[in-house]
C-alpha cells in the first residue's frame, strides 16, 4: 500500500541555481526538513527532496533539485534543467558579485530549460542587514524587467522561506491548470470515423527509444 507521499495531484520539477555558497541547500532543508546547516558543504553535483503542498483543495508535489553552483559542474547541472517547470534563481544580498552572476545564471536557464518554465529571483540571507550589498529596489527592478517574481529570504532564520516556495508552487499550478482547462484530454479529441490503421515501422533503434522514454 502506498505511503500518503504517494498521494498527490501534481507533480513540479523546481530547480534551485546560483552560485556557490548563496544558501541553495540550506532554502532547500528549510522548506523540505526544517532544518538548517552552518555548516553546511558545498553540493557536489545534484541532490533533491520533496514536500507536499496544498493548493487549491489539490496536493501539489514538489521535486526540487539542488543543483551545484561551481564551475566545474556547469555541465552535468545543464541536463537537469530538463523537465524543470520552475527555478528558484538564488543571491547573497551580503555578496554583489553573486548578484551580478544573475544574469549569466539566466541565460543559461533560458539556454537549457523549457521556455515557459516559472523564474523567481531569490535574495538569500535577509538576516545579514548589517552587510547588505545588493540593494532590494534594484533586484526588484531586474526581476520586473526580465519578467522574474522576486522575494528576499533568510533559510537561517525561516524569513519567507515558505512564501517563496508555495508562490512559485502555485503560480505553476494556476498555469498547468489553465491550460488543461484549453486544452482537453487526449481522450475527448474528436476521432474521425473509418480509418484504416497502417502500421509504421520505427525510424529510430530501439536503444533510442529507450533512452528517448526514460528521459523524457
């Protein structure tokens, strides 16, 4: 029998990017396990966790993936953005340049993800006041301007943790749920009548089409 982690509507891929050290894998225990690591390594590769939500009388499942911000795994990271729906594009508000690799982060987002997935610009560790380099109005004015959400968070002290994760959750659902409203189910399509079915062989090899089923 299934676990009730078994049970749900909606199934979102979210990816978490960024540079090293903004507090990716920290956002992530916050939401998922509550907790929180000073001293906390940096990711090697990609790692993920799930929670559930409820949006709208629907449970939505989150699948979100840590990807590693150093250089040297740009490439592996590249191929989880695959089936991503949403990211959450993270900064040190204390650390400009991570703020000023943003963009850079996007392209590459825009580069590799689907185009209609769902950006929010993520300002980590609001509880470093006192070191504040990256002002609030100027991340707000990037993120209006490349059609970002934003949001300032802490994963130290929980500060908007959840309201980040359950914004970018539902904007998600409302836009999955809208467009299944427009586009009905594959069994209401109107089938026209009398049609001989013709058999087609396959153009690619069968290890193709293994590879080409469990990727997507």
């Amino acid at each position: 029998m299934g676990t009730r982690d078994d049970e749900y509507d909606y199934l979102f891929k979210v990816v978490l990017i960024g540079d090293s050290g903004v507090g990716k894998s920290n956002l992530l225990s916050r939401f998922t396990r509550n907790e929180f690591n000073l001293e906390s390594k940096s990711t090697i590769g990609v790692e993920f966790a799930t929670r559930s939500i409820q949006v709208d009388g629907k449970t939505i499942k989150a699948q979100i993936w840590d990807t590693a911000g150093q250089e040297r795994y740009r490439a592996i990271t590249s191929a989880y953005y695959r089936g991503a729906v949403g990211a959450l594009l993270v900064y040190d508000i204390a650390k400009h340049l991570t703020y000023e690799n943003v963009e850079r982060w996007l392209r590459e987002l825009r580069d590799h993800a689907d185009q209609n997935i769902v950006i929010m610009l993520v300002g980590n560790k609001s509880d470093l006041r006192h070191l504040r380099a990256v002002p609030t109005d100027e991340a707000k004015t990037f993120a209006i301007r490349n059609g970002l959400s934003f949001i300032e968070t802490s994963a130290l002290d929980s500060t908007n943790v959840e309201a980040a994760f359950h914004n970018i959750l539902t904007e998600i659902y409302r836009i999955v749920s809208q467009k299944q409203i427009r586009d009905p189910p594959e069994g209401d399509t109107i089938r026209p009548q009398n049609v001989e079915p013709i058999d087609v062989k396959p153009t690619v090899s069968s290890a193709d089409s293994v590879r080409k089923q469990c990727c997507q």
